[in-house]
C-alpha cells in the first residue's frame, strides 16, 4: 500500500513509509490456445506415419514432401482396399498432390480452386477432409474471411471426427491473434461464443475475447466475458481461471471490494481449483487495500505456516503493515524481526528494518529509532534517502543536534525536490537557529520559502526567516518576511488581537451569540498559542453552548483544554464540557466528563471552585438516568449545602429503583417531614404512596396520597393522587369505593390529564362490580355537577372505550355506533370512527371498516388517530390488492409530523409493498432503504431487506438481492426469514446454480418449520433444480411430495402440472 509521508518529523508516515507493494504474489491467468492448432504445419500431417506403413525415416528423407504426402495417400488406400487401390489411386492422389504444390508454392488462389475441384470429383475419398480443410487455409491466406468461417462451419458438420474439426473455428481466431490482428480475432470469437457448437468451444471463447481485451489495455471490457465463462459455464475447465482473472482485473482497476468478492467465490465456488491454492496471500492483500485489517491479518496468518522463500518473507512483511494500521505495534515488530531472523537475504529486508524504525519513532524511541533508520540508510535501497531523514529527525529528539544537522545535510544533498527536502531545508534552519548561527539559518530558511509549495510551510519559513532575520538586526529583510509570514497566516498579529477580543465581548455580553462566535473563533485561529487566542476558544464554546449547539460546544471546549494547560477558565471548561454531554441526554459520556471534573476539583484546597456542588448532583443524576442507581444513591449522599432538599428526595427514588422500597420510603418520608415548603413534597408524597401501592398495601398508598391532597389540593399531583386513591380501592376489590374516587376525579378535576383515565376506569370498576347497568344514571349525575358541558359525550365515548379495552367487541361497537349518532360535540367523534373502523376490520367487515376510517382521515385531519387510521386503511387496500389506494394510505400514515417512528417504518414498509406490486421499483428502493437508516434494530429491519431484495432482483442487481436475503435468513427466525430463503434459492437456480440453490433450499423444515406456505414452495423450487440438472427422477419425487402433504392447494396443483410436463 502506498502511504504518505508527513512533511514534518513530528508526522507519522505508516510502518513502511512509501515502501511500494508488487503484486509478486499474483499468479497471471492462464493464455488459452487452442488445444492442437498450429499455423506452421504440414498440409498432409494429419494421415497415417509412414513409419507405421512400412517406411523408414531415411526412406523418406529421399521422397519430395507432397510426394510422400501422395504415398501415405496410396498405402492408406491400399491398407483399405487393395485391388480398388491399384485401380484407383493414382487419379485423386495426382490431383491431391498438385493442390498440396500449388499451397506451398503459396499459389492460394490456385489451389482453392484445385482442392474444391479435388472434393467434388472424390468427395469419399480418404483425403477429402484434409482438403476441404486446406482449402479453408487457402482462402484464409487469401483475407477471404467469410469464406474461411464457411468451409470450416462445413468441416465441423460433415467431417465431426478429423482432427482439425473440434478446433477449426477458435483455431480462426488464434490465427487472427499470431497474426497480431486482435480486431479481427475478436469478431470471429464473438460468433463463436454466440452460437458455440459445444460448451467448452464457448468458454474458450468467452475466456480469449477477455484475454483480448485485457492484451489491448481494454481492462473494463474484460471484466464481462471473464464473468460470461463462470456464470453460463460454471462447470468448464476455465471457469476458475476466468473467476481468478476478473479477481486480478479489478485489483489493477483498484476496485478492491469488487476483487474480494471475486477471490471469496473462488475460494468457495472452486476450492480444488490451483487458483484457490494461491488465494489467502492474494485475499490478504486484497483486505489490506481496502482497509480490512482484522480480515487481512487471519487470511495471512492462516498461510503463513505452508509459504516459504520470497512469498514468506512478503507475507510477514505484510502482516506487519496490517498490524501498524490496526495499531498492534508489538505484533507487527514482531513479525519485521521474522524477516530478519528467518529471511535475511530477503528483498524485505530492508523494508522490515524500515517498519522497525517507525515502531520505535512511533512508540517514542527516539534513540532506537535513530539505530533503525540509520541501518536502513546504510542498504542499496530506494527507502534509503527517506531514511537518512527520519534518522536526522531522531538524532535531534535526542539532542543529538551536530550529528542531525549532518544528516540532513547529506540527505539535501541526494534528495529530489520536493515536500520532503523542503521540511530537510526549514529543519535545517532550526537546527542553526538554535545555535545561534542565524546567518546559515536565514540561508536555510530563504531556500525553504523557495521550494515550499502550500502556504502553510512557507509562512512557517517566512516566520523564522523573520526571526533570523532580526537577530541579526535586519530588519527591513525581518519586516519584509514578518509581512509574507503574516500574509500566509503564520506570524503573529498581537497588535489587533485584543481589539478583536473585546469587540467578540461586546456581542456575547448584548445577546448576539451567533456574531461573537464567529469573532471568537476568528480570533482562537488567528492566535492559537496566545493567551487571548485560548480565551476566545473558551467563550467561543460558550457562544455554541447558548445556542443550543452542544457538539459544537464541545469541539470547542475540549480545544481549549487540549491547548490551555495552566489557563483560569480550565474548570469552568471541564464543568460545561461535561454539561454539553448531560444536555444531549448522552449521560454515560456526560457521567465521565463530571467525574473527571469532581477528581480535580472535590477537595478542599478547590473550595473556591463554584461549580463543585452542582457537579456532585449532575453526576448523581447522570447515574440515575443510566438505571445505575446504587452509584446514584452513594453520589447523592455526598451532597451537602443548598443541594441536599433535591440529593434526599433523588435518593429516594434511586433507592426504590435499586430494589430496596423500605428504605426508599424510609428516606422520601424523612424528606416529607424535613422540608415541608418544599415543591418536591407532593412529588415525594405521591411516590411515597406509589411504592406502598406497588407493595400491594394499599391503605397505607390511600393515607399518603390523602395526605398530599389535603396538604397540596391545588398543585398537578393532585387530579393523579384522586386517581391513584381510585385504584387503591380498583385493586382492592373494594369496586364501589372505587367508582367514587373516580368519579371525584371527573367532578373535581375535569380537565386534568387524569380524568380520561379516570372516565374508562370507571366503567372498568363498574363492570367488575356487576353495575353495568348503572352506568347510564352515571353518566348523567356527573354530567349534572360538572360545569363542562361535553362531560356526559366524553363519559359516553370513554364507556365505548373501555368496553373496546377490555375485549367486549359487540358491545363496544353498539356504544361507539350510539355515541355517534347521539353526541352532540364533534370532539370525540374521530376517536370513535377509528375505534368502530378497527372493530370492522378486525371482523373482516371491509367496506365498513374503510368507510369509517375514511371518514376521519378526510374529514378530521387532524385527528391524533390521522396516522394509525391510515395505516389501518393501506393495510386493508393492500389485502384487497388495491395498490395506489394502498400507497396512498400509507404515504399520508407516513408523511406526519406527529408519527411515531415505529408506526412511521410500518407505513414506509407498507408503502412500498404497494409500490413493489405497481411495479415502482426506484420508489420502493427508496423507502426500503430509508427504513434500514431509521431502524437500526427495529423490527421492520429483516422486512425492509427482504423488500429491498425483490427490488435488487426487478433491477437486475441479483448479488445485492442474495447478499440481502441471506442477511435476512441469518437474522430472523420467522416467516420474513422463510421467504428470503425460498428467494434465494430460486435466484440461485434462475443464475444457473441449481445444486447451490438445492442445498439453500433443503434447509427450510430445519430452519423455519412452521410456514407451510414457503415449505411448498421451496419444494418446487428444489424440482425445478434437479430438472435444470436433467435428474428428473428426483424432481418427480418431490413433485409428489408436494402433492401429498400439500393437497387441494395451488402449489399442488402446480406440482401436477409441472410433473406432467416431465412425464409427457
């Protein structure tokens, strides 16, 4: 991996510096030839030898070349039919041996002619292959390529057993390619892979139109014929070598996600294959390009033990590169120590002694870096020079300033231009400047400026050049390179800065956030090392924190105490640092920040420190709302001053949640008797009584929340203890004690948040007092003694309500259809059109149902039910199949502001199911993904995948599509996970991978039994499979299983048809 190289000894360039990575590991992919072909031969080798016919060597040795070709010619006509032979040879062997002269004499023309007149005048003779097949070579030498393909189409079909026949076409075309003309070898293997006579013939094709492309510096073009071979001929001999080489293509191409991939199916796809052998180095380095580090460093720590040589020594040295990325640094010293201890004549050498160096300068060993970088500088390397820098670097962190100072000397003086030699040059300055020896500082400086590129070390040069510059009393040439130090923003600009300082000021001071912010930050940039520079980098946070802005506040704050170490405000930094998180209810980072804080500050020698008692009790509370209550009571118990009212009642509280009630109530009734003006005390008391409620000692709940009636009737705890006071009795039995605290609720606090609940328990405890009969007569007293003159529609639709609650369906539709008709206020009535729409739906009375949540989603919208009305609508479409209305529905169920963000998915979700049967697939990948964004862990997440599946398979995108489904088969373990695997083994079969999709689809009774419906289906599936593998048996059997476990169902009725089709 190439990694970049800091402009500054203080910069961290990797283990390996620029150290290039080859790809010496990779094994090119195989050229194909045609097997057999040969452009050079002789025109009559194809026949018997003549030594098998009686002939020696030396015998023909003294016969003309298409003389003995005529011989073989005669003897094996004579082996054939001696008397025929005598009687017949002669003729069709002259003519044959002219036609053979006329080609050699390269007479091409001539001898076309001579070979057709050969065929048509002894079309059975035994040489009338050879002919046919020399008089294509003819035409071939002729630039006749049409003709060509025709005679060697024709000796393909009528001479299928000569030898030159299997191979005539791709022969053409490795003709073209000796030829050195690509185009044309192209164009006669694009006929071939069209409409190829055998499987292996297309491959071939395919494989050498990829190997074309790539020869001609066409890499992308490549990539899809190297894909055609493993996917349209998964079992030829090239398909691993076809997957291999696209794997090795898109590395070249850098797309290393895409070449992990390829290497991963090789390796599963076609593990036996010699490609795999060489795979985990390749992989490793793969995931090292792309960042992979944990999967690099076990794909190659899982070779290492079988490599040896040159491939050991690149694969420690890589595994010691992984190790620097992942910050492992003693394993990666490790591993560069390997190398030399094991290798040392190794190519890596030098790089390994290389990451050595940066381990130690990285780990702060200054003076063993040094070691290292100066053995590294001593080695006929291009690493070399960059380490005679980093030696120099070294050497000064250790004082070491003369022997520095040489060594860049000596790397200025070997060194190219560049950002490297130019941090050489300012270095350099340093080193003499601090030497007093400000005239070859200056010198040194002047050059930095020259050949800095950016501004920033140019200003930096500038500065300094300045400041020799003036140790030497130049100042003209001082202020000359102050200026251009200023201008690149590296000088210094006191003079202005407090003037900037106090203008901020003025604007925090009048309110004017934003604008002092701005000139805080301004200020802090300008002057970050100055005094005011980090003031304002303090009330710059500030202005962010008044703004509501807390990351930013943050950021803020923490520069500040990165870069302020003695300044005055560090604890008032540390305070709303702490506060920024607690604001973003972020209370595990916000507890650190306060501890932290309380570590420095909580003693007695910080007694001045203002914030202390505040941090005491935020730490208290960040505990309590991270439910670690035991620390919160222990954090509350140190509290003391103003800050104990508030620690007492909270530790109360943290010990009901921590289990222990007794206590809990111990302490929130000493708070009770000891701060009787408190405005916690009704909350104490309430909670008080909640915990003897949640005992089950409900007299004692009833005294304390009497209590805080009578002592606090007029504060919001009140409506809830009349309440509470009601299920003392509810929980009691005591039904008819019950109904009055209720009802007291209704009469005395009508518009509290209690009396809604209030109302429905009401009917509930008439209901198990066997009173229902009572309810009318109710209804109305109260409504009579309460001032609010909707009371008695708001008890009616709360009676409706809790007859819903509680499952009594018909009675609850015969309320809601009364109160309906007979309320005489609007208020309830949306609430009652969603209830009497979900008790339709939920009896399948559809068009009863859609008509009331019609109703309110037009009429009433809006309805706090708008929402869940109308994703109870699309859910009713979309059963229907009545997908725009669907989509509709969902879309408004959605599009509110007040949704909740479950109900939000499941309208989104629904959505796009709807889109999906429209046929909008662009649309339904849009919702599906922003589901996957808004529910990390929800429970619409396997759903949202398997939807966006589908959409990967409408959009041709079928490795999205299998990727996603089996993410969804891993993570569910319901009917979402049966059919994402039904689709992907349906995939797999329709991609030409019937035994994979066979062995996906086995294994759904094992994983998500149950779900008859995918069972059958997958069945199917595993049919289809074993028929595009010609096992038609299998297929039967399983049509058959489908028929008997599965009958009088559709899927069986397929099966029948299906078999059928087999049989017939």
């Amino acid at each position: 991996m190439d990694l970049e190289v800091s402009e500054s000894p203080g910069g961290n360039e990797g283990a390996s510096g620029d150290f290039r990575l080859g790809r010496s590991s990779w094994v090119e992919p195989p050229s194909v030839r045609v097997v057999g072909e040969s452009h050079t031969e002789d025109p009559a080798s194809n026949f018997r030898s003549a030594s098998s016919l009686g002939f020696d060597s030396h015998t023909l040795k003294m016969i003309p070349h298409w003389r003995r070709f005529l011989l073989l010619c005669v003897l094996a006509g004579t082996a054939l039919s001696p008397a025929r032979a005598q009687q017949e040879a002669p003729r069709p062997a002259d003519a044959f041996g002219g036609a053979v002269e006329l080609y050699q004499q390269q007479l091409y023309p001539d001898a076309a002619t001579a070979f057709a007149t050969f065929r048509q005048a002894h079309a059975s003779h035994v040489a009338a292959p050879q002919a046919l097949y020399l008089e294509a070579r003819a035409a071939l030498a002729q630039g006749d390529d049409a003709g060509t393909r025709r005679l060697l189409s024709r000796l393909q079909r009528e001479y299928p057993s000569h030898p030159r026949a299997r191979t005539a076409r791709l022969g053409l075309a490795q003709y073209y390619l000796d030829q050195g003309n690509p185009d044309r070898a192209k164009s006669q293997l694009q006929t071939i892979a069209t409409a190829p006579s055998r499987p292996d013939e297309g491959a071939q094709a395919l494989y050498l139109l990829g190997r074309t492309e790539q020869n001609q510096g066409n890499p992308n073009a490549a990539l899809p014929y190297f894909k055609q071979v493993y996917s349209r001929y998964p079992n030829a001999e090239l398909a691993p070598a076809a997957l291999y080489a696209r794997g090795v293509t898109q590395v070249r191409l850098e797309r290393y996600d895409r070449a992990t991939a390829s290497f991963e199916r090789l390796g599963e796809q076609f593990p036996d294959s010699p490609f795999s052998e060489n795979l985990g180095t390749i992989l490793g380095e793969v995931y090292y390009r792309v960042g992979q580090y944990e999967n690099a460093a076990t794909e190659l720590q899982r070779r290492l033990p079988d490599l040896t040589g040159s491939t050991r020594a690149r694969t420690l040295f890589l595994l010691g590169e992984t190790y620097s990325a992942l910050g492992r640094r003693e394993d990666a010293t490790t591993q560069y120590r390997l190398i030399l201890e094991e290798l040392p004549n190794s190519s890596y050498t030098t790089p390994a002694r290389y990451g050595l160096a940066w381990q130690h300068y990285n780990a702060g060993r200054h003076a063993a870096a040094a070691e290292a970088f100066a053995a590294v500088r001593a080695a006929d390397h291009p690493l070399a020079d960059r380490a005679t820098y980093y030696e120099a670097a070294s050497r000064a962190l250790t004082g070491a300033r003369a022997e520095a100072l040489e060594l860049y000397r000596t790397f200025l003086d070997r060194a190219e231009a560049g950002p490297l030699a130019t941090a050489a040059q300012y270095e350099v300055g340093l080193l003499h400047y601090r030497r007093e020896r400000y005239d070859r500082a200056a010198s040194a400086f002047r050059a930095a400026t020259q050949q800095a590129s950016s501004a920033g070390p140019r200003g930096e040069a500038f500065y300094w050049l300045g400041n020799a510059y003036l140790a030497t009393d130049n100042l003209d040439s001082a202020l000359d390179a102050y200026t251009e130090a200023i201008d690149r923003g590296a000088a210094p600009e006191s003079v202005t800065a407090k003037v900037r300082f106090q203008k901020a000021w003025s604007l925090y001071r009048n309110g004017r956030y934003g604008e002092a912010g701005t000139e805080f930050q301004a200020l802090a940039d300008a002057h970050p090392e100055t005094a005011r520079g980090q003031e304002a980098l303090f009330w710059g946070g500030d202005t962010f924190y008044q703004r509501e802005q807390y990351g930013a506040a943050r950021r803020q704050f923490q520069a500040y105490l990165d870069t302020s170490p003695d300044a005055p405000q560090r604890a008032g930094a540390r305070y709303a640092l702490a506060w920024t998180y607690f604001k973003q209810r972020r209370f595990e980072p916000a507890a650190r920040s306060f501890r932290r804080f309380l570590d420095v500050y909580d003693r007695d020698s910080m007694s001045d420190v203002p914030y202390r008692q505040d941090a005491r009790l935020r730490l208290a509370d960040c505990y309590f709302a991270l439910k670690r209550y035991d620390d919160a009571r222990a954090a509350y118990d140190r509290v003391d001053g103003a800050g104990v009212e508030y620690a007492l009642y909270q530790g109360g509280r943290a010990l009901y949640y921590a289990g222990q009630p007794g206590a809990a109530r111990d302490r929130l009734r000493r708070f009770v008797d000891d701060f009787p003006d408190s405005p916690l005390r009704p909350d104490a008391l309430y909670r008080l009584g909640d915990i003897h409620f949640q005992e089950q000692r409900y007299e004692a709940a009833r005294d304390a929340f009497t209590q805080l009636l009578d002592d606090h009737p007029e504060t919001a705890r009140a409506a809830e203890a009349q309440y509470a006071i009601g299920d003392t009795h509810y929980n009691a039995g005591e039904m008819k004690d019950a109904v009055q605290a209720y009802r007291a609720v209704l009469e005395t606090y009508p518009e509290s948040p209690s009396a809604s609940e209030a109302a429905s328990s009401l009917f509930f405890a008439l209901n198990a007092a066997g009173q229902q009969d009572r309810a009318d007569k109710l209804i109305a007293a109260i409504a009579n003694r309460v001032p609010d003159a909707n009371m008695e529609d708001r008890l009616r639709y709360h009676r409706a309500r809790a007859a819903y609650q509680r499952g009594d369906s018909k009675r609850a539709l015969r309320l809601f259809r009364t109160f309906v008709r007979t309320t005489s206020t609007e208020a309830r009535v949306p609430d009652a059109y969603y209830y009497l729409g979900l008790l339709y739906a939920d009896t399948d009375q559809y068009e009863e149902a859609k008509n009331y949540l019609r109703q309110l989603t037009d009429q009433y919208p809006d309805s706090e039910y708008l929402s869940d009305a109308s994703l109870r609508l699309g859910e009713i479409y979309l059963e229907e199949g009545a997908n725009e209305q669907a989509a509709a529905a969902y879309r408004t169920a959605a599009e509110q502001d007040d949704t909740r963000d479950e109900l939000r998915a499941q309208a989104r979700y629904g959505q796009s199911q709807a889109l999906l049967q429209l046929g909008r697939t662009s649309a339904a990948d849009t919702l599906l993904s922003q589901i996957l964004e808004a529910e990390p862990q929800g429970p619409l997440r396997n759903a949202a995948r398997l939807g966006l599946g589908r959409v990967r398979e409408e959009q041709g995108r079928t490795d999205e599509a299998l990727d996603l489904y089996r993410r969804v088969i891993r993570a569910s373990d319901g009917e979402t996970g049966a059919e994402a695997l039904y689709r992907l083994g349906r995939q797999l079969r329709r991609q030409g991978n019937p035994q994979t999709a066979i062995r996906e689809l086995e294994r759904m009774p094992s994983l998500f039994a149950g779900h008859p419906e995918w069972e059958a289906r997958a069945l199917l599936e595993q049919a289809r499979a074993y028929r595009a593998r010609g096992e038609t048996g299998q297929a039967v059997q399983l049509y058959d299983e489908v028929q008997q476990a599965y009958g009088g169902t559709p899927f069986a009725e397929t099966a029948r048809e299906e078999q059928q089709a087999i049989e017939s």
